[in-house]
C-alpha cells in the first residue's frame, strides 16, 4: 500500500498577519509556519493503516517556501517513510486549484494507492485541494470522514462520512481513492524520539514548482485589507466590584432600565 499524505504550511497560532505590500494576500515572507492541524488527522489515519498493514509507505508532500521544510520534516517525524516539498518561492500557489495542479503533476507518475488530507486548511478553511486533486488525477473522492476501513485485497476502501445535522454516509470506493478526514477520527500521537532524529537527517527533496508543468489557476485575489473599526472599544479598570459599578452606571447612561 502506497499512501500520500498532504500536509500544508499555515501560519503559526501567535504569528503576526500583515498584508503584502501588493495588498493581494498576507505576507510571507517573515511569518512563523507550523503544520496544517487538521492534516495531523490525516497522518494519523495513515500511520494507524500502516501499523495493520506491514507492507505500507507513507509519503509527506507539502507546497510551500523552502522555508517551509523544517515544518513539514515535523509532521514526517511522527512516522512518515518519505516526504516532498514542492518548492512555490518563485510564484505562491496561492490559490487551491493552484496547489492541486502542483501536487497533481508530482503524484501522478508515482501511482498512490490512497491519498489523505485534513478537511480543511486552518487559514483559508476551504476544503478545496483534496476535491480538486481527485479530479486532476481520476481519483474516486470522499470528504469529511469519520471511519475508513482499507480492504486492499479486495481493492476498496470503506468509508463512513459525516453529514449536515448529524447524518451519516457510507461509501464503498474501488482504490486509488482519495479521502479528506474529518478531525476527531482520532488522537494523533507525539513524534517518537527515534522518528525525530531519523527524519532530521532525511534527505527531503526539493521539486521546483517550475519544473512540474503549468500551474492551473482559476481565480485571483482582488484585495486583502484588515476591516476597519466600527466602533469604539472601552476597557474598564480597577478591582471586579470597581468595574461592576461602572459598567452598571454606563448601562443606565444608555438604557435607563436598570
């Protein structure tokens, strides 16, 4: 078994967003990256598939800056047998059909049996790469899953997928098939010791995006802005009773009820 896991940069919980000076996106070029959470399911999914199924690889592709690397070395640390990085520097594939054309160009001579992504991105929140890059490589899809039961023998994958309003699907794909995994399919693990230091020395490479074809675009950022305040914030000081009695008194001031 031949497994893709596709893992993506966001930026970090605590990193500072500025817009670009194009004024079409955030800016890269200092931002603080770390894994994509929700593709940590994914490789989980991947890893707990392998543990049944011994003779099983799993490959860590990610787009993004060379900067990048060391974020993806992370998520191939809990496991991963290999990884890729698809080198974007030179124009960001900033948009998701961008993304799946790269990923789709790379994978599509190296005939994965199962791809796995997360359901969604915690930047741009999506859910479109995983879709589109079934559709660029013939692949059957499957989104949002919540259990998935490999049957290589008989060459099928079943899946149970979750739907609006607590409803449940489920589906049985022939393989190669792509799912994107819901989070809470289950617990992802810590990074091993012996993972961390194997990876570190991982030789990963480095694809040129340039080098894969043309890139498939299909829209454009018009404008990215910060909106502006629509009103005015006031913060309170003193002790809780203090501010209590002022917050109080501002009420009445608005709302003479109380």
């Amino acid at each position: 078994m031949n497994i893709l896991v596709l893992v993506r940069p966001v930026p970090a919980a605590d990193a500072r967003l500025r817009v670009n000076p194009e004024g079409d996106g955030y800016d890269l070029a200092s931002l603080k990256l770390q894994v994509n959470e929700f593709d940590l399911f994914a490789m989980e999914e991947a890893l707990r598939i392998k543990e049944r199924l011994t003779k099983t690889e799993i490959t860590g592709v990610m787009v993004g800056p060379t900067r990048a690397l060391e974020t993806l070395k992370k998520a191939l640390a809990l496991g991963a047998d290999h990884g890729a990085l698809i080198d974007d520097s030179e124009a960001p594939a900033a948009d998701a059909l961008a993304t799946a054309s790269l990923i789709a160009a790379w994978a599509r001579p190296r005939r994965f049996d199962l791809i796995l992504c997360g359901v969604m991105s915690e930047d741009l929140q999506r859910s479109q790469v995983g879709p589109m890059l079934a559709e660029l490589l013939a692949m059957r899809c499957a989104t949002t899953a919540v259990s998935l039961q490999l049957q290589p023998d008989q060459g099928r994958l079943l899946c149970e997928r979750e739907l609006e309003g607590g409803a449940r699907e489920k589906l049985e794909l022939p393989l190669p098939a792509l799912v994107s995994v819901q989070s809470g399919i289950n617990l992802p693990r810590y990074a091993g010791l012996s993972h961390v230091l194997r990876v570190k020395e991982m030789a990963v490479p480095v694809i040129a995006a340039a080098g894969l074809g043309p890139v498939l675009r299909n829209e454009r950022t018009v404008r990215a802005y910060f909106p502006t305040a629509s009103g005015v914030c006031e913060f309170l000081e003193g002790d809780l009773e203090e501010m209590a009695e002022t917050l109080v008194e501002k009420i009445r001031q608005r709302v003479p009820v109380i």
